[in-house]
C-alpha cells in the first residue's frame, strides 16, 4: 500500500468504525451450544436442502484463506509501512479478527450440522473441505477502496442468499442457524457500507465511482474460481431459490444515493445507470 491520499480514510475514524461494529458483534455474541440439537429433525431435509448446506460449508470454511488474503493486503508489520497506512491497517485488523471470528464459528457450526443430520461424515468431510481450504484466495484489486466495496457486496449477497435459503427450508434448526449467519452478515456489511461511504465522504463521489464501477462489473462470489464445480452448482441453487446476486449491487446504489441528495454530483446518475445495466443482462 501506498500512502496516496484517495486510499485513506483517516485512522481515527477506522477506528469509531470498528469499535462499534465489534461492541455490537459481543452484545449479539451466539455459539454452537445455542442452538437445538435435540430438535434436529434431518428426514425434513430435501436432496436440495442438503446440496446448498454442503455448498455454504465450503465458502464459510475458507476463513483462514480470506483472512490471510486481506492481512496480506493490509499488513500491519513492516518497517518500511507508512505510519498513516500502518495506523489504517491496525485499526482495519481489528475488525479482521472479530469478523474472522463469526465466520469461523459459521464453519465450525455448518460443519457440525453435517455430521449430525448426517449429510455428510466426519472423514469424507475433513478431506472434502481440505481440498478446497488449502486454495488460495485472491482478489484483481489493487486498490483498499475496490476491496472494500467487493467485500461489501460479497456481505450483501451472502445476507441475502441466508434469507432465502432460510424461508425456502423446513427443518428447524437449520433454519435457526441460517437466521443467525444472515443477523451477522448483516453487521459485516454495515460495517462495510459505513467504511465505502467514508471513502466518499472524504473524496467525492467523482474520486469513487470509477473504483466502483470497476468491481461492479467485474464481481464474483468468493471461490467462483477455484471451488470444483462452483458455477454448476451455484447455478442450481439459485435457480432452485430465485436467487440473484446482482439483488445487491442495489445497495451500492443506495449508498451512493444517499450523497446525491446532499451533493448532487453529476457522477451519480452514470453510476445508478450502470448498475441497472448489468443486473439487466
């Protein structure tokens, strides 16, 4: 990272930013143990049930190739760093941590749910998730504010797709679990939101938009890439679901939205247009 001025926000505000997030991540704190094990009835699970709970396993499972892709991207130990891109860095990795945290519960507990309403076993499953973990994440974004919208969007579209898969389901528990994992997902884009609109809050909307117009149209879903099958599989969930992805590049627009009102920058309007014309194709 270099210091140029459009990659910042000031730390301080970073670090407001994830104070709250993280205070709000304890007081909604929840474990494996909250849910109703007793109350597992697998036999309402569909062929495709169990389909899209292997398929969400395997994206929250690659915690720690996300985690040491962003540590990576924004290091925080290095003489050579910038005091202003150290202090941004240190304040962004404590969110890391807590967000690092929820999703690793979210593995753990997915996992767990598997094995007990038995769509898969303990050692088919250890191998099937080692084979896609030991992938490496990666993102085609050199800049901290592309990194941040992508995330953001990522954060919607899981939130959204937990939603649906939740009223689509039967079986109870997991449908508690899949309401849980979008009440946190919901936190992490939030925090996400607030941070890209701090972006245009210190640079302008003309400064921003090209970085989001850039990840707009070139966005995947995590391990689109690498996971074995992903489009196939992805696919026939989302269509078994009505679900679109692209349902949150809507919040993109509304964040942007929110400036025009006060702003009016002449940018907005190419945006909001090119935002309509993807989720048209």
């Amino acid at each position: 990272m270099t210091s140029d001025a459009v990659r910042h926000v000031d730390p301080t505000l970073v670090a407001q930013l994830v104070g709250q997030t993280t205070d709000r991540a304890r007081q909604q704190q929840w474990s494996i143990d909250d849910l109703d094990w007793a109350g597992l009835r697998p036999e309402l699970l569909t062929d495709e049930d169990r389909s899209a709970v292997r398929f969400i396993t395997m994206i929250e499972d690659h915690i720690p190739g996300y985690l040491a892709y962003f540590i990576q991207v924004f290091p925080v130990t290095g003489a050579d760093l910038e005091i202003e891109d150290f202090c941004f860095n240190r304040e962004y990795f404590r969110f890391l941590i807590s967000w690092a945290n929820d999703e690793d519960r979210h593995a753990l507990v997915l996992t767990k749910y598997q094995i007990e309403a038995g769509v898969s076993t303990p050692e088919d499953l250890v191998v099937e998730l080692a084979t896609e973990g030991r992938k490496r994440f990666a993102l085609p974004y050199e800049r901290p504010i592309q990194a941040f919208t992508y995330t953001l969007i990522q954060e919607k579209a899981t939130q959204l797709f937990y939603q649906l898969l939740k009223d689509a389901i039967s079986e109870p528990v997991l449908g508690d679990l899949l309401n849980r994992l979008a009440r946190d997902e919901a936190r992490h884009f939030a925090f996400y939101n607030k941070l890209v609109s701090s972006y245009v809050e210190r640079h302008g909307l003309a400064s921003i938009v090209p970085d989001l117009k850039d990840v707009l149209e070139t966005f995947r879903m995590p391990l689109a890439d690498t996971l074995d099958n992903y489009w196939r599989w992805s696919l026939k969930i989302a269509n078994q679901l009505s679900y679109d992805h692209t349902e949150a590049y809507e919040s993109v627009a509304r964040l942007v939205e929110s400036f025009v009102k006060s702003r009016g920058e002449p940018s907005t309007e190419d945006l909001l247009s090119f935002i309509a014309r993807i989720r048209a194709v």
